[in-house]
C-alpha cells in the first residue's frame, strides 16, 4: 500500500510541477505531449507515458478533437495497467470505450473491448475477459484488419490459458503468429511465440516451451524490448523450476524482477516476487522473506477493493449495455421480419398479377389469330361477292351480304364505333366524298380520313366499298348515327 501511495503522489507531483510550471497546453501543445507519450510507452517507460498523457488530457477534452482525446485514453488506461494502478486504468478505458461507443467505429469498439479484457484478465475475472474478447472478435473479424486480429487473438490466447483451455489457447496464439508473419511483423511474431511459451508452460510441454523460448529471446534482446525480455526471463526461471534447476531458476527471475523494475511493471514483478520467493525458501530463508515482502508491498498496491469495486459496477453497466443491444436488435429483427413479410405480400400479388395478365395476352393473342383468319375468309368472300356481282340476282347478294355481316358480327362482338365515327360511315354509304363529309360535318378532309382509318382498323377492312357493305348489314353497328 505505501508503494501504491508513493506512486501515486510521483504521478501527481510530476502532473502538478508541470501544471504550475507552464500554462496549459494548447490542443497542438497537447498533441505533441501524446506523440512523446506513444514513444515513451514504445521505450517502455510507462511513468513517463501516464505523465504526458495526463499533461495532455484538458486540452483534448477542451477540444472537439475525440479521436485523439480516445487515443490518449487508451494510451493512459493501457500504462496504468502496466503500473498495476488499475483503479485508474479502468476509469481512462470507460471514458475511452464510451467515446468509441458513441463514434460507431468497430475498430476502436474493438480496441477498447480488447485493453478492457486485459485489465479484467490481470484482476483474475477470466470470465468477464472471456466475453470482452469474444466481442472483441467478434467485430474485427468483420473488417479488414488483420494486425488488430492478431492483437485480439493474442488477448483471447492469455485469457484461454488462465481458464485452463490449452487447445483453444494454442489455437488463438497460433493464428495471431500467422497473422504477424504474413505482415512481417518480426517482434510481434516474438510476442506471439512467448505467449504459447506461457501455454506450454502450463500445460507440462516443456520442450515446446523451450523451443518458443529460444527464437524469442534473441529478438528482444536485439530490439531491447525490456518488458518482453523480463516475461521471457520469467517464463526461463519457470521453465527451468520445473525441470529441477533451482539455481538457473533463481537466476533467470531475479533478472526478470530487474528488468520489470526497469520497466516499471509491477504485475509482472510481483509474479516474479512470488515466484521467486517459494525457490529460496529452502536454500536461503532470508532472501526469500525479502522477496516475499515485496510481494506483498506490489499486491497490495494493486489488488485493492476500491478497483474490485469499479469493475463489478462496469461489470453491470457493460451487462445492461448488451442487453440493450440485444433488445434493439430484436426489435429491428422484427421490424426488419415485418418489412420483410409485407414486401413478400405485394411481390406475391405482382406476379399473381403478371401470372393473370400473361394468361389474358395469351388468351387475347389466340382470339386475335382467331377474328384474323376469320376477317381473312371473309374479305375473300367480299372480293368474290364483287367480282359475280353481274351473275348474281339482288336477293343473292343480299343474302350473301346478311350471311357475311352475321359472320362479321360473330368474330368482333366487342366492336365500338363513335357517334361521329358511325356518321363519318353513313355518309361514306351514301356516296359522298371525304371533302363533302368535311363539309357537311363542319370538319377537315384530314380529319374524315382520320375517322374512315379508325373506323378500317376497327372493322378489320381496308376499302371503302367493304364500308359501305357493312353499314347495310350491321344495324347494330349504324343503326343509329347517336
């Protein structure tokens, strides 16, 4: 507890020197201190990255700038985790998540849920990391994005571990590797092979372990990656415990702790301080009562109640969230099965209705052939009728012409003439030209003719003569020029 305090009065020292010291940041002031905060974090110094976090914050929040405001968030929540201040760490990933929330980005949605699982990891709440992660996965598989899958494979990897999941660890660890050597990512490839060491570790491989062991340590070592380094130097220390080797354990993790300290990563020094003190406890007592101390001072510090608190409340936040979510989604489910089924209603009445309208064409075009062969028959007759109109008596002819009018009426029942068209006729049968019709109408030549090829088409003729005919034998048709 006293080395939680004392860091937190450091924090708060070195915001306050620098709040006096200098007026507040401007928002370009402010984004140059979160450039320096990204490369300190990079260096692994993570005092120094919560420090120019915390120096930029007021400005970014006084700005309208939220996508850098929830880079800053993340970033600052992401140190404390590393300093084990996770009471502050959750309270910067909340503010930052519900940023994301509100800009409907999946890959920050993403983001937040991941960093959120690692903090809920390292408190040992495995299944609220489980399901963080799994909604983490859930929306970057969605996108193309294959250097944040790896990250969140790798957080599903850790978190199947602890729940004791071998396979499925193994499996997660394994795609995340892929995914980084695709991409060339030569130290992201490490971290993925020093997180199945982990796996191995635990589930007694110890020679697959040992081979992860020996194609990561050269990179970090190479890349001076000190907080990775001091996990690999751990995952040594406990590789060589269990194959009897206290000596080379003890050796390995009180590099380890060295380098953690360097880092400043109190989690992963006070597993080494635990570690280590159960290995000296029968070759030097003393030793080990003095790394059990720390261990008590770091776990103290970093699993207290008032961040077992915070995490149950976002705990049920983040629940009634999803339920929410999934609420809304049922509701647009049902709309969308509302929508759906009306949509299925008129595309079904649409092609009832073409289904109906094809049978009537077709049913009409056979009619059509039908009246056509008909009118064919009886044109032939009409130019018969002329051509022995001399040899033939007036009764003949008559009865002819009633015979082929009867016939005509039989094949276009459903024809209809208007007034002026059945007038237009009359005249023609009377013997008047198109001009003495016009005149005697009131209307043009043109429009006679008009009327003369409407009454043609109409009838199904094509002469003036066969007009004539058919005015004398369909008194249905002229018996009336009204």
């Amino acid at each position: 507890m006293i080395l939680r305090i004392f860091l937190y009065l450091v924090l708060s020292l070195s915001v306050t020197v620098g709040t006096v010291s200098t007026p507040p940041q401007s928002l370009a002031d402010a984004l140059v201190s979160l450039e320096q905060a990204f490369q300190a974090y990079e260096d692994n110094h993570y005092e120094e990255t919560a420090r120019l976090c915390e120096t930029a914050l007021p400005a970014l929040r006084a700005s309208t700038d939220e996508e850098n405001l929830g880079e800053c968030l993340s970033l600052l929540g992401a140190a404390y985790h590393r300093l084990g201040i996770f009471d502050l760490a959750l309270q910067a990933m909340e503010e930052c998540y519900k940023l994301d929330i509100a800009s409907k980005d999946p890959g920050r949605i993403s983001s937040s849920l991941n960093n959120l699982a690692g903090v809920y990891l390292a408190m040992g709440e495995y299944d609220m990391a489980e399901r963080m992660i799994t909604d983490a996965i859930e929306v970057e598989e969605g996108r193309d994005a294959p250097d944040a899958l790896a990250i969140r494979y790798g957080m599903a990897a850790d978190i199947y571990n602890k729940l004791g999941r071998y396979e499925e660890a193994i499996r997660f660890a394994t795609d995340a590797y892929k995914l980084d050597k695709q991409a060339g990512r030569t130290e992201k490839m490490a971290v993925r092979l020093s997180q199945l060491a982990a796996i191995y570790l635990d589930s007694g491989q110890l020679a697959e372990a040992e081979n992860c062991l020996s194609q990561a340590v050269p990179v970090f070592e190479a890349t001076h990656n000190v907080h990775s380094l001091s996990v690999c130097r751990q995952q040594q220390g406990t590789l060589a415990s269990k194959r009897g080797d206290s000596r080379s354990a003890i050796l390995y993790l009180q590099q380890a702790a060295g380098l953690a300290r360097e880092t400043g990563n109190r989690m992963v020094e006070r597993n080494i301080m635990k570690e280590l003190a159960d290995l000296q406890r029968e070759t030097n007592p003393a030793a080990a009562f003095s790394s059990m101390e720390r261990y008590i001072a770091l776990n103290d510090s970093i699993a207290n109640q008032e961040t077992l608190q915070q995490l149950n409340e976002f705990r049920i936040r983040y629940e009634l969230t999803e339920a929410e979510a999934a609420l809304s989604a049922e509701r647009l489910r049902l709309r969308n099965q509302k929508r759906m089924t009306l949509l299925f209603i008129c595309l079904t009445a649409m092609l009832l209705a073409v289904c109906v309208g094809t049978l009537y064409m077709h049913r009409l075009r056979k009619r059509n052939e039908r009246i056509q062969r008909k009118a064919v028959e009886l044109q032939g007759r009409l130019v018969e009728l002329g051509k022995a109109e001399d040899s033939m008596t007036v009764q003949e002819r008559k009865e002819e012409l009633a015979d082929i009018a009867r016939a005509m009426s039989d094949i276009s029942p459903d024809v209809h003439l208007t007034p002026r068209e059945v007038e237009v006729a009359k005249l023609c049968a009377e013997g008047l030209f198109s001009k003495e019709i016009g005149d005697r109408m009131g209307i043009s030549q043109r429009t006679v003719e008009t009327h003369k090829n409407n009454i043609f088409r109409k009838l199904g003729i094509n002469t003036t003569i066969e007009l004539v005919r058919l005015v004398d034998s369909r008194k249905d048709l002229f018996g009336s020029g009204e």
